[in-house]
C-alpha cells in the first residue's frame, strides 16, 4: 500500500512542476507550486503512517506554515507587479527594473 | 474499505490537478484547488492523521485558497492562450517530467514494503491521542524551530503588508512630525 501512496504523490508533484513550467500567470504558478508542496506533505503523511514514525506529521505541520507564509508574501509581490506593470502575464516580465 | 477511499480520494485529487492547471480563469483554477486540498486531506484521513486533516482544511484550504481568491479578484484578467501547443517550451516541459516520474516509479517500484503493522506507532504521552503528541513533540523537541515559525510568520505578516501597499494613496512623508521650521529655501541675502 504504501508504494501506491508514494506513486500518488509522485503524479500529483508532476503534474505540479507541469503547471509551472507550462503556464505564464504567476497566480496560476503559485497555485501549482502549493500543489507540490502538498504533494510531499502526503509523502511525509503516509511515511510517518507505514513506517510507525511520529516525526513525518510534525514536519508536515512546518511545512504547511512556512507555504503559507510564502503564499503571503508572494502575492503580496504579484498585486506590486500588477499595480505596477498592469499584467501578471510572465513573458512581459523579462526585466529586473522598469 | 481503506483500497476503496484510497482509490476514491486519490482518483478525485489527481483528476482535479489535472483539470486545474489547464484552467483559463484563476477562481476556477482555485476552486478545482480546493477540491484537490480537500482530496489530500481525505488521504490523511485514510492515514490516521485527523489532526493534520483539520489543519489542512483550516489552514490550506480556509485560509491559503482564501489569499488567492482575493488576489484573482483584484487582478481578475484571464490568460490569452493557456498552453500553446507548438512552441517547443511544451514538448521539452513533457519530456522532462515524464522522465521524472520514470526515475521516481522506478525508485517507488524498488522499495520494500515496510514489515509490520501500520499505523501502530506507539505514543508515549499522557493524553494518548494525536494532538497532544504533536504539541508536546513541538513543544520539547523542536521548540527553536517552532519559535522560528513564529518569528517567521511575523516577517511575512509585515513584508506583506508593506511590499502591498499602495503608494498613491499615502500622504507624502517628508516630514519629522514634530512641527519644526521648514528649512530655509534662500542662502543669505548679499
């Protein structure tokens, strides 16, 4: 059972890294970046469950705190952009200063 | 029944990722979110780890998915074209994660399955249950990095803050406050 968990994990973080790398909104890239985070909360979830260890659940309780604190500040960066640039498309943001 | 809310939760999270990240509109991509957080927590249900199920649905999916719906709602302006099939951007991005997930099946193809029985992780605490395990772990063997949490959600809480705010509508800040003179706007008169 627990190769099945892993391989659910494993699809689920592909499909994560295929939203990145595949779509040019960066709400839509953040959004996919939760997603993989997510995905190896359930590899820490389901290793603490089949291998009697504890320690998996604590790391995902960091986990899930410090995502949300990047979330925060990320879009907090996305609305300057778009306040900023009018476009949250990111092939137009090809410079470090406008 | 495990196999079957197994099948149940996993088929659902991977159908809605699938679906989300080929979604025009950000609300839709974040509802289809949703369902997928909601999926991955039913998975930890099915794992016997109910307190992380709550945080998840409270933190992730109340809170997190919250954030984004409000940043879709203030930029609210759809993606010309989703995913273009002819630049080569597409077919390299392809090719480089299904080589991925061959290398990670065949590493998960390779494991052992764990001897013994799951979920039977002893818990050497008072209460006995979950939560109490959690909190006393946090508290006695990881209390620097839980402090670190701390310090670092305060971080985050006023970067944001400040990397958002809108520089129109603040009043110009060029003054001390304390009602001195202006400084003098002429050199001495010759």
């Amino acid at each position: 059972m627990y190769p099945y968990y892993l391989l659910v994990a494993m699809i689920l973080f592909s499909i994560g890294l295929l939203g990145v790398l595949l779509r040019r909104n960066i709400v839509i890239v953040l959004l996919c970046i939760e997603l993989m985070l997510n995905s190896t909360n359930l590899i820490f979830v389901s290793a603490s469950h089949f291998l009697s260890a504890g320690d998996g659940r604590i790391f995902v309780f960091f986990v899930l705190t410090v995502s949300a604190a990047e979330v925060a500040v990320g879009l907090a960066l996305v609305i300057s952009i778009f306040r900023r640039l009018g476009t949250i498309n990111m092939d137009d943001l090809k410079e470090l200063k406008w | 029944m495990e196999a079957v809310l197994f099948t149940l939760f996993s088929s659902v999270a991977i159908g809605a990722a699938l679906l989300m990240i080929l979604q025009r509109q950000m609300v839709y991509a974040v509802g289809l979110m949703i369902l997928v957080l909601i999926s991955i927590g039913g998975l930890f249900l099915v794992l016997n780890a109910e307190f992380l199920f709550f945080v998840q649905l409270i933190v992730y999916a109340g809170a997190v998915m919250v954030f984004f719906v409000f940043t879709a709602m203030m930029i609210g302006e759809p993606e010309i074209n989703v995913l273009s099939l002819r630049s080569p951007q597409f077919w390299l991005a392809l090719v480089i994660v299904s080589l991925l997930l061959f290398q990670l099946g065949i590493y998960v193809g390779g494991i052992q399955p764990p001897t013994g029985l799951p979920g039977s992780f002893s818990i050497d605490v008072q209460g006995g249950d979950q939560l109490s395990y959690i909190g006393e772990q946090l508290f006695r063997n990881h209390v620097v990095a839980l402090q670190g949490l701390g310090v670092l959600i305060l971080v985050a809480l006023i970067g944001a803050i400040y990397i958002s705010r809108d520089p129109d509508s603040l009043e110009k800040d060029d003054s001390t406050g304390t009602g001195e003179e202006p400084p003098a706007t002429e050199g001495p008169k010759l």
